[in-house]
C-alpha cells in the first residue's frame, strides 16, 4: 500500500460504520482511529501555520515542533512534505465545496417566483458565486495555496488526492450548470465553431467531468466551454480581489462583483437585476 493509500485509508476507517451479518463493515480499531485522529491534527496544525505565517512556515519540522513529535516520527503519517500538503489541499477544496453546496441548497427565489425556473436556478447560482467570493475573501491564504501559483513539488502532473478533490469542487458548480442546462437550455457554440485544439480539450474535460458526474458526458462540447468561459469570470473576479489587484482602482470591488454576476447570468440564459 503507497502512503497516500494508507492515509486514505486510516481517514475513512474514522468514518466506518458497525453492521452485522457477513460482510458488514468491522469498526474501527482503536489504533486505526488514533492514526486517523493524528492525521487529521497534522493536517489541521499545517492549515494554522499556513494562515499564521504563510506557505513558507508550512514544514514537516514546523509542524512537529508545534505538535511536540520528531521531524522523522511525521513520516509514519505522511511520505513526504508535498503529500501533506497535497493532503491540506485536498481538505480545504472539500471544505469550499461543502460551503457552496449548502449555500445552493438555502437559496430560494423571491416570494412570488416561486414556480418559475430561471429565477430558481438564478438565486441558486448568485448564491453558488457569492459564497465563493465570501469564503475566499474570509480564507486567503488558503485561497492562495489551492488557486494560487502551486508550491514547488505540487504541479508535477500526478492524479492523486487533491486533483479528485478539486474535481469534486468543480462538480459541485457543474452540477448547477448542468441542472440550468437540463431546465432551461441556452445556446452554445456547435462543434464546428469551436477552434480543433480547444475542441479536443473539451473534451477531454468533459470526461473527467463525466467520471464523478454522468450527466456530464452528453452535453455538448459548447456547454463545456461555456461552463468554463463562466468560471473564467469568477475566479477572476474573485482572485484579483483576493490578492489586492483591484486596489488600483476599487476601495471597494462589491458593486463591481454584482456586474459580473449579470456577466454570468447572461451567458447561461439567465436574467440577474441588481
């Protein structure tokens, strides 16, 4: 077993519920639950250390010192450093996904609109882009390690932990896409319009999309891209709020932020009135 697998493990064996009869799954050791319970606080002491005093002061000696363990004794938990921090990213897209998702599931249309579709799925992807906007502005350094310029070590083209993690982030606003998709179609480019090289990596995005979202693999190429033109526009909204890009011109980038929330609307057919 590689040592993500092993974490992997000791983390869900947290979450193993009891049953009985063949088959059922054993609960957890007390030793299994120790590790996880280990795990989860290196993980946590590493977040601390990166809002504390920035992705500099996140090292495996750092955070033994604040733990009071060895440097090596880190290692029966994690591989290496990159894998703990891999680990921490994996976490905290979780952790934004779950904000979001909540943040759709509350949203309800004005009293009245009820019934009607568009202003439905309207609140619900105001909703979505502003608890993204909230949480970052909120989680900055954290915002930075995930959608920031990757840590040496992070972008060497492995699939693991964090990528299955940023993909479920991702599948949680494609989800609303595709229900506005489903619901209320709206036009997109054909096949045809679409230059060859982007075409094929929309595709392939597309089935990755469709690994954890089914769905996800019959829309068309054009959907794709749109979905992706969309977030192009909030992250770059956020992130040049985020990392102060704004100040140059904006005290205050709300108002604006509001604008491109129309931006949004309009090219998924929808109709946001500030």
């Amino acid at each position: 077993m590689t040592q993500s697998a092993e974490v992997a493990t000791a983390m869900a064996a947290g979450a193993a519920g009891t049953g009985a009869g063949p088959g059922a799954v054993q609960p957890p050791s007390r030793r299994d639950r120790l590790r996880a319970a280990t795990i989860d606080e290196i993980i946590q002491t590493a977040r601390q250390l990166l809002v504390k005093d920035g992705p500099e002061a996140v090292s495996l000696r750092a955070i033994a010192r604040e733990m009071g363990m060895t440097a090596p004794g880190l290692y029966r938990y994690f591989g290496s450093y990159e894998e703990l921090v891999r680990h921490l990213c994996a976490g905290i897209f979780t952790e934004l996904g779950a904000d979001i998702h909540r943040a759709i599931e509350a949203a309800e249309p004005p009293a009245g609109q009820a019934d009607d579709p568009h202003a439905k799925l309207t609140v619900k992807m105001v909703a979505a882009c502003r608890e993204f906007r909230r949480w970052a502005l909120t989680h900055k350094d954290e915002f930075a390690l995930v959608f920031g310029v990757p840590l040496p070590g992070l972008d060497d083209g492995r699939y693991d932990i964090a990528d299955e993690c940023a993909l479920a982030f991702a599948g949680t606003f494609f989800a609303l896409f595709l229900e506005l998709w489903q619901k209320t179609p709206f036009a997109v480019p054909d096949d045809a319009q679409i230059d060859p090289g982007l075409r094929d990596q929309l595709g392939r995005y597309r089935e990755a999309l469709g690994a954890s979202i089914p769905l996800a693999a019959s829309i068309p190429l054009g959907a794709v891209l749109t979905f992706l033109r969309c977030w192009t526009l909030l992250y770059g909204a956020v992130a040049m709020e985020v990392f102060g890009h704004m100040r140059f011109a904006l005290a205050d980038p709300a108002p604006m932020f509001e604008i491109t929330l129309g931006d949004l609307a309009a090219l998924v057919g929808l109709s946001y009135q500030l």
